[in-house]
C-alpha cells in the first residue's frame, strides 16, 4: 500500500509596504521612460522609495 500524499497548504506571505511600491512604480517610470532599460527604471524606482508616503522608515527619518 503507498500512503497518499496529502495535499501541502500554502500560505501566501502579505506583501511588504516596497514590494507594492516597487511593483506599482516600475510600470509608472517604465511607462514614462518606454525605451529604458529595466535595471536603470529599477534604479529610478528605488530612488523614488526614499521619498515615497509608504515607506515606513522615511516617517522615522523625518522625525529624527
């Protein structure tokens, strides 16, 4: 008798606060900018986390 495999219960991770950003802002500077390559829209993309509303760090930075 082989023992049935059961089946694995997956758990999706929530997303970070810079994942959803990240994913959001690539298309936007991707759209802005159609002939960049995607490491330097990526670059631009990271940049903008620094000053972006979601970025959890950014609201501790200002309050130092």
């Amino acid at each position: 008798m082989a023992k049935e495999k059961t089946a694995k219960k997956t758990q999706t991770k929530k997303v970070s606060p810079y994942n959803k950003f990240m994913k959001d802002e690539l298309a936007k500077v991707k759209a802005a900018n159609p002939g960049i390559a995607h490491k330097e829209a990526f670059k631009k993309a990271a940049q903008n986390w620094g000053t972006a509303p979601e970025n959890p760090k950014k609201k501790t930075a200002d309050a130092k």
